[in-house]
C-alpha cells in the first residue's frame, strides 16, 4: 500500500512517477524499499490517468453504497406486486362464492 501512496504523493506534487522518485519517496519515510515492487508498480501505472483513477475511486463507495438500498426497495416492491396478486386472487375465489 505504501508503494502507492508514495505514486499518489508525487503526482499529488505535480512530480513525475518514475521508479527513482517511488524509491526515494518511500526510503525518506524510512521503509525499506523493494525494487520489484517499483518496477510492478511503474509498470502496473504506464498509460493510467491518476486523476480519473482516483475519481472512480472516490465515487465508488457511494455506488456500493446505494446498491443494498436498491435491493431493498426491489425486494419491497416485489413483496407488494405478490400481496396485491394475493389479494386479488382472494378476491376472485369470493366472487366466486356468490355464484357458485
């Protein structure tokens, strides 16, 4: 997690995301710096738009959000459409009564 925290810092200060700068980012903070993870990471990041990345990130809770509470209104619905089928399934079988 922190190899990307250290890409968001330096494209956060307008600064180049290259390996060098991830590696220097990250031994300032005091972490030992493994160069697969940099170069994974530099790779992982060639031709990704930081800025709409972490827009899509920022959005996305409010998308997981809103979808129990999508389920929730559909399975109110639906539990209502079975009460009203119900009802006038029960509403026939009395008609039914009258002439029978």
């Amino acid at each position: 997690m922190e190899y990307i925290y250290a890409a968001l810092v330096l494209h956060n200060a307008g600064k180049d995301v290259t390996e060098e700068a991830v590696s220097a980012v990250l031994a300032a903070a005091g972490i030992e710096v493994e160069d697969s993870r940099v170069k994974a990471l530099i790779a992982a990041l060639d031709g990704v738009d930081i800025e709409e990345a972490v827009a899509k990130a920022a959005a996305a809770p409010v998308a997981v959000a809103a979808a129990p509470a999508a389920a929730a209104a559909a399975a109110v619905e639906e539990e209502v459409v079975e009460e009203e089928a119900e009802d006038e399934e029960g509403g026939m079988a009395g008609l039914g009564a009258l002439f029978g």
